[in-house]
C-alpha cells in the first residue's frame, strides 16, 4: 500500500501550466477518451510497484530451506506494517515538502523552497535514527504486538534487523521522492522507484536460492533496490528546477517543518491507519490460528498473501480514479457539474466490472493464485484449505472495498477533504478493527476474523454511497450560467501609478477605492477580477470567488495536487492580475494584487484598516447583521484574508512593513480617498 499510494501520486498525468487552451481541453474533450489518456499510465505504474510488495513473499513461499516457506511468509507479514511506520513518518515530510514546494513556487518562494527540503530531509533522518535504535532495543516487544510467535519470531528478527538498519535510507528516498514530483519531474520520480522495484525482483532469486541466504536474501534484494531509489534520487539534486541547495538548507527552520508537518499530516494518518489495521488483524491471527488446527504461522503467512493479492486489484481500481483526479478537479471548478457525474458514474463502473472478475476468480478458483506464492507449509492440506476459505471470506466483497477507496479518492477531487477522510477511516478503523477483536470471540473460531472483512464492507459502503448520493443531490444538474456578458474586457488606461488596496473586513476599503479612481479618471477593479479569471482559466466564477475568499489552509492543502482547480484558479488571477497591470494606471482592490505585482515600478500598496467597533456598525448597515452576526462575520473574512494572503506571499497580511501606505477609514473614506490620490500623484 506504501509503494502504491507512492506510484498514484506520481504518474497522474495532469496539466502541469494554467494555460487557456490546457484547462479547458479537461472540459471539452470526451470522457471515456480522457480516462484512456490518463488513466492507463497510473494503473500501469501502480501494478509495477506492487510487485515490489509481493515479490518477497512469491520467493520465500517456494523456498525450502529452514526459515522460508509458511513460515518464512509470516515473519515477512509481521514485519510489513512496521515498515509503514517509517512511511507514514517519511511520506508525511515527503508530501508536506511537496505541498510546500507547489505554494513556494506558486509565490516565487525561492528563500524558504530550498530550506523546505533541507530542513525535512535532516528531520527525516533523524527520526530514522531513533526508529533504527528503538527497533533494535525493543524488537521482541514490538514483533511481539504485530503478531509473532515462538515458531517464527527468530526469522521475523532476521528479516526485521536488516529491514530496519537502512530505515535511513528507504526513508529518505521515500521522502525525496516526492520532492522529485513537486520540482515537476514526475518521470524521473518513476524511474527512481521503478528501478528499486525491477532491482528487487532480480535480486530476489539470486540472493535468496543462488547464495543461499534465505529470508535474510529477501531482505537485502529489498534494501539495495531501496539504496538504488536513494542514490537516483540524490543525483536528482544536482539538476533541481525550483531551487538549489546550499549548507544552509539543512538547518532546519521551526516554522517552515510546522507548515510541512500541517500540510503532510492527512498522509501520516492515513498510513498509520494502516499499520493499525494490520497490528489488530496479525495479532488476532497469531492468537486465534494457534487455537486452531492452522497453527500459528499459516495463517499469519496466507493473510499477507491475501493482503498482497488484493493490492493488485485495488492498484487497477486507484489507477482509473488517479488518473481522473485532473478531469474531476478541473471540471467541479468549472461548473461542468455534468462531466463529474459523467467522470464518477465511468470510474465507478469500471472498478465494479475489476471487482466483479476479481471476486470470481477468487471463489471459483483461488488454488492458482495461492499456488505462485508457495507454501512449505508442515500441513500442506490445511493451509491450502485456510487460503481458500480467507480468498473466498476475506475478499469476497473486494468490488464494495475497491469502490469505498474509489469513493475516498473522488471527493479529495473534488476538494471534498472531510468526506474523503471519513470514507477512507471509517471502513477501516471504525468498523473493521472492531470486528476483528469481537467476531472471533463470538463465533469461537479464527474464522470471525475473515468475516470482519465483508462485514465491514457492507457497512461502508452505505456509508460510502450515501455520501456520494448527497452530493451530487446538492451538486445538482449543470448550474452554470452563461459568463459571457460578466466577462468585461480590460479597461484602456494610461502609463502610471498602479494602486492595490487590502483592507480589514466592514472599512470600506471598496468605496474608497473606487472613490480614488473616479477622482484619478483610471480604471477600479474588483468584481470584475472574478469574471477575467473565469474567462482565462474557464473555470467558473463562483468557483474563483469562493477560492478568493476561502480559508488559504483549506485551499494549501488542495495546491499541492496540481489537479485541483484551485491552483488553476490562482494562476488566472495572477495572470489576469499581470495582464491588467500592463494596460497602465489603474486601483485593484483584494487578490494579494500587492505581492502578485510586486515587480512593477510603479506601485503603491495601500493598507486600510479601521477600528473593530466602526467595522461592526458598518457590516450591520450593509448586510442587517447584528452585532454579534456582524462581529462573527469579520473575524472569519480577515481570518480568510490573512490564510490566503499568507498562501499567495509567505508574508503577513497587515504588516505594515508590507505597504507604502497603512491608513485609519476612521478619517473618513472622503478624506482617506483624497490621501490615497495626493501621495499617488506625487
């Protein structure tokens, strides 16, 4: 599931520039074509590295020698979860940094970009060593929790020991490959992994049948496929596109790892769901098939085949919705609210025909697909009798499993974070986990923990479909309206001062900013920045609206993925921001317009703020709030404001360090309007 969720984030093909004619084939283009195009190259790149998961396991279970077999498979099977502590830990910094990055770039963020990655890489390491040293001081307790037992715990700490030693390096090749994606090389990222993977496969054999060094050879093929990742990885550095690292860089600076931790947590905790699912599950398995005829290790050994198996299919089923992420993300921005139904039903039904097939293939015939991994098992009748039964039990709804991930993946598309998350968590920890701890004490029998599985299916995909049909309830059929007559052209202007105003939420920053360019005879946008946005990106001016005044940490955390709209949304209003700026003098009210046009040489930035009671009495004027309404209001648009100037500068909104002109509306908007004009004309 790590290397796989790895692969998805690299190979979605996506459009990589906001350009018109770009964005807007994402809504125009035929569907099922667009799925093609982007669709297939994630699920071959998903399959490829789940090999990497399931290799290991194919070449100890047809070994021989003491320490591979049944019980060479569990020992790999303990040990696999604990290495996705160090990828919850290694992916969070990873995909922080490369969130990081995105904005930095996004803002011509070049002094915090390289400290970004310096600073998560030494952090990175640190953390690996302090796994590598608790590991080793608390390896019996710690294998122990996962599952181990008496039968396979030394070969378990053969396969552990070697594992954890390079926890280094597979942490920092794990972290920097994200930062490869994020500086906009996706392929090289690819190469990276897809060498480790190829390098493990081959050496797998070798190291294992050839030298003779059984379930140890398993784990060096493992390690020096992930040194080869590092090493590819690192030569990257020499050749980055955003920024370029120094000895500084490795300083770690507090405030830059805080925003990298905030915006990589989501991936921390979705891992780290992973490694308790798996704790619970080999831990009951442990317990309950050593009460059973099954004994201890095959059960644990056929639970990891099973998990393995199962990664394939659900690498076809994430790679269709990876692949649709782009075209959902572009078109909810858009107002196609047609296409994503359209996108969603094509997504949905070819995960269930994958499903479908999956799930005859495991009740009619799952004696093959056990038979790759081998077994060696001491009973061979029964374990090939409890790999059947976990087939046919375990993954008898894998169609509801797949669409439930399928689901998760649409609405963090969709910019829809909170439903993703209770989708993706819900099966798993709330329902499934439970059900392993309680089933087997039911029914008295290992079996209650294959029945967990289907169970839990059941159950979220209610859940799961239940959000979905409330969504597109509230999405409603295509609501957008035709543009056309919003879309206002530029106004023509002459060469001089350019005036941006921000301003505190109820100052009437808008008035006077109008005031000043009726008596400057220049051009005043505001509103209509919205409808020029729309008309360069395509996208939907409510949708550029809504990301103008959004929480900037909402949207940071979508900008990083650059399917989302949002990232679009952004890149037109800078542009359109830009172009504005070269017709001549004119007043910009909002849109951080005082960094975007920070370059131009005739600027002045204006600051206007007011005291909170007159901003009170001046939104219950306007809007009929009252004063608590009218309070509440201001408090969240100029938080709103601050996020999202944040987001576009890495500055402070409000600093006076940032204006040429901080100024009181207290004065009166006349009398602010009149300063405005006399320092603009000197």
């Amino acid at each position: 599931m790590d290397k796989t969720a790895t692969a998805a984030r690299e190979t979605a093909a996506k459009p990589t520039k906001a350009e018109n004619q770009e964005n807007q084939y994402l809504g125009k283009e035929k569907i099922s074509k667009l799925l093609f195009k982007f669709s297939i190259p994630c699920i071959l790149a998903l399959l490829i590295t789940s090999l990497y998961n399931i290799v290991d396991q194919i070449f100890i279970g047809h070994g021989t020698t003491e320490g591979l077999g049944a019980v060479g498979n569990a020992a790999t099977s303990i040990v696999f979860p604990l290495t996705l502590v160090a990828v919850a830990i290694s992916g969070m910094f990873g995909d922080g940094t490369a969130a990081f990055l995105s904005i930095c770039q996004g803002r011509k963020d070049t002094k915090n970009a390289h400290r970004a990655v310096g600073g998560s890489a030494v952090i990175t390491f640190l953390i690996s060593l302090i796994l590598v040293a608790l590991g080793f001081i608390f390896a019996d307790q710690i294998l122990g929790l996962f599952g181990a037992s008496a039968d396979n715990l030394l070969y378990a700490k053969q396969y552990f020991y070697i594992i954890l030693s390079f926890f280094p390096i597979y942490m920092l090749g794990y972290m920097l490959n994200s930062v490869i994606r994020a500086d906009g090389s996706p392929t090289f990222a690819m190469i990276a992994t897809v060498a480790g993977a190829v390098t493990n496969i081959i050496l797998d054999p070798i190291f294992i049948f050839v030298f003779n060094w059984g379930i140890q050879g398993a784990a060096w093929a493992t390690i020096t496929g992930q040194i080869l990742t590092l090493v590819i990885s690192i030569i990257y550095l020499a050749r980055t596109k955003t920024f370029r690292l120094k000895l500084e860089s490795f300083k770690p600076q507090k405030e830059v790892l805080g925003n990298i931790a905030k915006l990589g947590v989501s991936t921390f905790i979705t891992q780290l769901s992973i490694v308790i699912i798996s704790m619970v599950c080999n831990k009951m398995l442990a317990i309950f098939g050593a009460q059973s005829e099954y004994g201890a290790n095959d059960p644990l050994a056929i639970i990891g085949i099973c998990m393995k198996v199962f990664t394939i299919v659900l690498s076809i089923a994430m790679g269709i919705i990876i692949g649709a992420q782009p075209i959902l993300g572009y078109n909810i921005g858009a107002g196609n609210n047609d296409r994503v139904r359209e996108t969603f039903r094509k997504c949905i039904l070819a995960t269930i025909v994958v499903g479908a097939i999956a799930t005859i293939i495991f009740e009619v015939c799952p004696e093959p697909i056990i038979s790759i991994f081998g077994s060696n098992s001491e009973n061979p009748e029964l374990y090939m009798k409890f790999a059947a039964l976990t087939f046919r039990i375990f993954l008898s709804l894998i169609t509801f499993t797949c669409t439930i991930k399928v689901i998760s993946i649409f609405f963090q598309a969709v910019g829809e974070p909170l439903k993703a998350a209770i989708v993706s968590l819900f099966r798993d920890i709330i329902i499934f986990c439970p059900l392993v701890l309680i089933l087997p004490h039911l029914m008295n029998n290992i079996n209650g923990i294959l029945w967990a599985a289907p169970i839990a299916d059941i159950v979220g995909i209610i859940l799961s479909v239940s959000l979905v049909v409330v969504y597109f309830r509230h999405l409603g059929r295509n609501v957008k309206t035709d543009q056309s007559h919003e879309q206002l052209a530029l106004q023509p202007s002459h060469p001089g001062v350019i005036i941006t105003i921000s301003r505190e939420h109820g100052s009437q920053g808008k008035k006077i900013g109008e005031l000043v360019a009726k008596q400057l005879g220049i051009p005043y946008y505001y509103k209509e920045l919205t409808a020029l946005a729309a008309a360069e990106s395509g996208l939907d001016k409510e949708y550029i609206k809504k990301v103008s005044s959004n929480d900037g940490e909402q949207i940071s955390q979508e900008l990083y993925l650059t399917t989302s709209p949002a990232k679009y949304a952004i890149e037109a209003q800078d542009a359109v921001l830009k172009e504005i700026a070269k017709q001549g003098s004119c007043v910009i009210v909002g849109r951080a317009a005082d960094y975007v046009l920070r370059d131009q040489k005739n600027l002045l930035r204006v600051f206007i703020y007011a005291p909170k009671e007159m901003r009170v009495k001046n939104i219950m004027s306007m809007y009929g709030d009252d004063e608590k309404s009218a309070t509440k209001n201001i408090d969240r648009s100029d938080k709103n404001r601050a996020d999202y100037y944040s987001l576009i500068s890495g500055q402070k909104w409000g600093d006076p360090r940032n204006y040429d002109l901080c100024v009181d509306a207290s004065l009166g908007k006349e009398k602010v309007a009149e300063l405005i004009c006399s320092l603009a004309q000197k």
